[in-house]
C-alpha cells in the first residue's frame, strides 16, 4: 500500500530506467543508430532482403558458384585474363605514346580482358556444371536398373539331382 500512493519524500518511478553505457562503448553506438535508424539497421535489412534472394537463387538450380571447382577455375582464368591483357596493352602501347599513356592503356586492357576472360569462363563452366549432372543422373539410373535386374531375377532352380542340404 505503500508504494501505491506517492508522498514528497519518496517519488514513484513507474520503470526505473536501464544504466547508462559507458561512453565509447561499442554497445552505445549500436544503440543510437538502431535509435535514428542508421546504416546498421539499414545495412542489415538489405542483407535479409539479400539472403532471401539468395535462397531462392539456390533452390532454382545448379550454380556456378556453388561448384567447388568451377570456383577456383574462374578465379584462376580472372586472374591470368588480367595479367595477360594487362602485359600485352603495355607491351603494345610502349612504342606509340609515352610511359604514363602506356601504363593507362596497359590499365584499361588488363581490366577489358579480365572482364572478357571471366565471361568466358562462367560461359564455358555452366556447360561443364550440367554435363557434370546428367553425367551424375546417367550413373544413377544405370546404378537403378542394375538393382532392379539383380532383384527381378528369379531364383535359381533346382537342377536334378542336386543334393539338399539338411
């Protein structure tokens, strides 16, 4: 009763508020943007929006991207598709201008080849994704029909004079 009725000497705090952070805190930080609605929480709405996608994006077929190999191939031809245009823009723009031009077309082919080489690879690995499956979906079915021809067989007969084990 009586913490229903407030007197002067002691007021009554309905919620008693939560202490402060200290100041610099990482917790502090979050708590104003997710307060203002800053990057953080905006940051982090796109990426659900994101995932789901990306979830979809899965469930719709085979990927490139989820091939282990596929992966490192791919990398590995951006990389040589950038070093090579990159080489030979230099080597072929030396002559006709001066180093800093040279070096700036060397620039821009190295990134129209890598940019050339990963289309190239993407293109030629999704070939190489599905022959992959329905080199997998023929090992399977021809694995399916060999049980089925060992289960349909009939069972052996019995020759003539053939002893019975007892």
């Amino acid at each position: 009763m009586a913490a229903d009725t407030a007197t002067e000497d002691a007021p009554v705090v309905a919620s008693p508020e939560p202490p402060a952070p200290e100041k610099g805190a990482k917790g502090d930080a979050k708590a104003k943007d997710a307060k203002k609605g800053g990057k953080d929480a905006k940051a982090e709405k796109g990426k659900g929006k994101k995932g789901a996608s990306e979830a979809e994006g899965d469930a719709d077929g085979p990927s490139v991207a989820a091939h282990p190999r596929a992966v490192r191939a791919v990398a590995r031809a951006k990389s040589w598709g950038g070093l090579a245009g990159f080489l030979l823009g230099g080597y072929l723009s030396l002559p006709t201008n001066t180093l800093a031009g040279a070096g700036l077309r060397a620039l821009v082919a190295g990134v129209v080849c890598y940019v050339v080489v990963w289309a190239g690879a993407v293109f030629v690995w999704r070939r190489l994704v599905m022959l992959e499956i329905k080199s997998r979906e023929q090992q399977l079915a021809t694995a399916v029909q060999a049980a089925r021809a060992r289960r349909e067989l009939p069972a052996p007969a019995e020759r003539p004079g053939a002893r019975v084990a007892s």
